[in-house]
C-alpha cells in the first residue's frame, strides 16, 4: 500500500470518525474549534476524543482557530498540547505576536486561501515546513466543499497540502495535477453534514493505489 501522499481529514467531531482514522493511518487529524464552522467541538468533546490519543499510531494532532480569541487559543493550545496549529491566514482575530510564537516553536501550520496564481514560494510562510493551500470563500476559513484553480498553483515547489473541495472522487486527479505533499479533506468524506467512513476508506484507498 502506497504511503507517497500524506492525508489529513479535518473537523473529526466523534470517536468513532476519529479510531477509523487511527485504524486507516491517516498522517494528520484535525479538530476544529472555529466558532464560523459547523464542525467546530468544545473543549469537553475534545477531551472526550483524546482519551484515545495513547493509541498506538496516533496521527499528528492540528488544532484549528478561525475567529477565534486569542485567550481561547492559548488555553486550549496548553492543554491539549497539539502537535501543529493552524491558522488562516488573513484572519482578523490573530496577533501577528501568537502568528509569530507558533512560527517560532514550529507548531504552525499555515492555511493560506488562494484566490490568484501563485508566483512565488516565498509568498507562502516560508518559516513553516508544511503549508495547506485552500479555496477563499468570505468569512470562512475552510471546509467549504469549493474548489479552487488547481492551476494556480501548478509551480508551487515546497511541501503543501492542497485543500478545497477534494473528494474520493477527484482526488486522483487533484494529486497527478498538482502533486503536493499531501491532501486535508474535511466536508468531502462527509454526508449530509457528517463524517462518512465508507467515503474516508474509499479516499484513503485511492490516494494510497497511485
């Protein structure tokens, strides 16, 4: 089985989403905490969920903020100790002072909403290792179900994550078209609103076939 693209699946809200993911070896899960997104859990839930983060093969944690306080931010980072943060470039709410911190600690995990042809890699926070590249739609800082011109960002040459709009049905196509790092996928292994596993195992199967 192929392990060539890495694969995040984001707004994980339930145990059971969250030990298919574990099971299936995902690289990255991601909670979110965005007041803007109808995945968004409470801290409650969160622990709930990571009662099981001893597991054996645990995927890398990423908490993701979007409009949210920074104390909020802050609390939540020091307690639950994730493994990255990720924050939306572009977001009103975040100092440049916690955008900075996190740099700096190497927890960051930048999402940056592509709305043009990017022309340079050094327009992508070059201080992080690992970038998601996602669609732009007002006021939300992902899991939009949009796609966005894979185009765009055909010369991108450092490590991302392509995000927007990514389904087990086009993922194929979005990895030979754009051939990133790897994929985060929230709404798109998602039914009627909630993590689907029949869709996350046909996802994981064909990004892990090529």
């Amino acid at each position: 089985m192929g392990t060539r693209y890495k694969i995040k699946i984001c707004g994980i809200k339930d145990l059971a989403t969250l030990e298919l993911c574990v099971d299936l070896q995902v690289d990255f899960v991601g909670l979110n905490f965005s007041p803007r997104s109808p995945r968004a859990i409470t801290p409650q839930t969160a622990e709930e969920l990571l009662r099981i983060r001893q597991k054996s093969g645990f995927p890398k944690l990423v908490f993701l903020f979007f409009e949210n306080n920074l104390t909020e931010i802050k609390t939540l980072t020091e307690r639950f100790q994730p493994d990255l943060i990720q924050l939306i470039r572009g977001d009103q709410l975040i100092s440049p002072q916690i955008w900075d911190e996190f740099t700096e600690t190497k927890r960051l995990l930048p999402a940056i909403r592509i709305q043009t042809k990017v022309t340079s890699d050094e327009d992508l926070e070059p201080k992080s290792s690992l970038v998601i590249l996602d669609s732009y739609q007002k006021n939300l800082g992902g899991g939009t179900g949009h796609t966005f011109p894979w185009e765009y960002i055909t010369s991108v040459k450092r490590p991302f994550l392509l995000a927007g709009g990514i389904t087990p049905d086009n993922v194929k196509t979005a990895l030979e078209t754009v051939h990133p790092y790897g994929i985060d996928v929230a709404s798109g292994v998602e039914t009627d609103g909630k993590k689907d596993p029949n869709k996350i195992k046909t996802l994981v199967q064909n990004v892990r076939t090529l």
